[in-house]
C-alpha cells in the first residue's frame, strides 16, 4: 500500500503523529484497566453486577493494542536511532 | 534567553527526529478506537450527560472542517501522517471511521455499537496484518472469527440461539463491510454500519421471535464524589 510521502524540511513545530502517540498508545490501556478496575470492584468484590462482559472486553482491548504497540514503539526506536 | 530558545529549538529537532513507520501507527490509530469505550462508562448524571451529548458532534465538526481545510489546501497535508495515496484527493478514512463512531454511540443501543466499534478498531487492523502476510482467503476466515468472538463476547447474556444468530449475521456483515470497497464510501465506515443495521433488524425483530434482548454489557459508573 502506498502513503502520502511527507515532506520533513517544512517543520515549524512538533509533528501532529509525535503529539498524538502518547494518546494513542495510553488511552486503549486506561480504558482496559478502567474496565478491570470496575469489574474487580463491582462485580468480583462485592458481586452488585454481572460484569463478565467488561472483564473480556478489557482483556480484548488489552491483548489487542499490546499486539500493535509493540512493533510499533520498535519500529520507532529503529528508526529514530538510524536518524540521529 | 539565547540558550532557552536554543534549547529548545534543539530539544524540538530532537523530537521531530523521531521517524514513525506509517504501517503500524495506521494499526496503533485504528487501535486507538477501542478507548471511545469509554463513553459508556461516565457516571448517569446531568451535566456528564450534556457532555456525552453535545461534545462528540463538537469533535466530528472540527475533524469535518480540518479535513475541509486540507482538501481545500488551506491546510498542508504533512499534518495528517499516514494519509493513503487515494486519500490525497479524498476524505480521509479516519473521517468515515469517526462519523460510524459517532452514529453507534448516540443512536444504537450499546449492544450493538459496542461490538461494532470493536471490529472496525481491533478486527480491522487484525484482518489488514493477515492479508499484508497471508492471502484474501485467510483474511475472511480470521476475520470471521474474530468478530464472531466480539459478538458473542457482548451477547453472552441474550439466549443462545439469539447469540449464535447475532454472532454469525453480525460477524457476516463485518467482513462483508470490511472486504466489499468504494472508492467514495471507506471500508472503516461500511465495517461498522453493515453489521450494526443487520443487528438493528433483529433487535426489533427479536421480541416478536419471542426472545429478551440482553441488557447492558458496560455499565455507568459512579461519580467519585
């Protein structure tokens, strides 16, 4: 598949994609540990709700974004250890 | 001040010498998507509400003007990393993938928007890795699979002959979105739409089938104070 090519010499300020990885990486894992967290307390804890759905859902959200979190942050080491 | 400004001017060269491989941060994006989640966990209370009503419109109406913006070439491109060459001329698939968003959550009952949403974020990319790697064939059979799970995953509450159904027409509508393309309407948007239509039919066809419909699979959570 072919992607725009960016052009790197007009940077006046910090890339859009380096502002946006952090929130990109961060916000799937909150919301995973959001839905554990509830799970463990309203369910597991003091069994008020039946939260088995939020339990997998965590799980799935978790497993998933590790999966596309890691070559991507490897990748990114790769690369910007062959550009400085 | 000299050295602050050059501090930082050399602190910002080191940062944007960062180089990013568009392939996985379009996965890591598409990821992302998952968080919108989230949504359904904000505490039942009035003024959270006015926030879950009007701040997801306010978003897509600033992501449709930038992208208006960009097509216009008021904006450059250089700040929408990882755009495809057919996108250049075109609305951007996050755009489609956003609106799909956006009509799930404030229109469908969570029972379908949340497995919805799960297969443009998480199966999508997954089936875009098996047919970088493997063939067409293996894309549609895991692809299958694992929206199959999601369905049965926010299902597990209906009866099971409800499920079984929800899960095979659901995961069916998925790939189906996933694989059939147009160049004016993106797969990121039809992934979700597909299934979530054919879902709606049996939603209100259900009860007349005789069967429950399964209740909320995430719950509101409670204000901390």
């Amino acid at each position: 598949m072919k992607y725009v090519e960016k052009r790197s010499d007009d940077e006046k300020v910090i890339r859009t994609e380096i502002l946006l990885t952090p929130l990109l990486i961060v916000a799937p894992l909150i919301v995973s540990f959001l839905l554990f967290y509830d799970w463990f307390t309203r369910d597991y804890l003091t069994g008020e709700l039946d939260l088995f759905g939020e339990l997998m859902l965590a799980v799935i959200i978790l497993i998933v974004n590790i999966i596309f979190d890691v070559p991507f942050i490897r990748s990114l080491r790769a690369l910007s250890k062959k550009k400085l | 001040m000299n050295k602050i400004v050059k501090n930082i001017r050399e602190t910002k060269r080191k940062i944007n010498s960062l180089d990013f491989d568009v392939h996985w941060y379009r996965r890591v994006f598409h990821a992302f998507g998952a968080a919108f989640l989230f949504y359904y966990m904000l505490p039942d209370v009035d003024w959270i509400n006015l926030i879950k009503f009007w701040v997801p419109p306010i978003i897509l109406v600033i992501a449709i003007t930038l992208e208006a913006l960009r097509l216009k070439g008021k904006i450059s491109g250089s700040h929408f990393f990882g755009l495809r060459m057919y996108e250049q001329n075109r609305v951007g698939s996050y755009l489609f993938f956003a609106v799909a968003v956006l009509i799930l959550l404030m229109f469908f009952p969570q029972q379908i928007a949340i497995p919805c949403i799960l297969c443009a974020c998480l199966a999508d990319p997954i089936m875009g890795e098996i047919r970088h790697r493997y063939g067409k064939k293996e894309v549609y059979i895991v692809g299958f699979l694992v929206c199959l799970l999601f369905f049965m995953v926010t299902w597990y509450k209906a009866d099971f002959r409800l499920m079984v159904l929800v899960s095979i027409v659901g995961a069916f509508g998925a790939v189906a979105g996933e694989t059939k393309k147009f160049w004016w309407l993106d797969d990121d948007f039809m992934i979700q739409m597909v299934p979530a239509v054919l879902l709606l039919i049996i939603w209100f066809a259900a009860p007349a089938m005789g069967f429950d419909l399964p209740g909320e699979i995430i719950f509101a959570g409670e204000m901390p104070f």
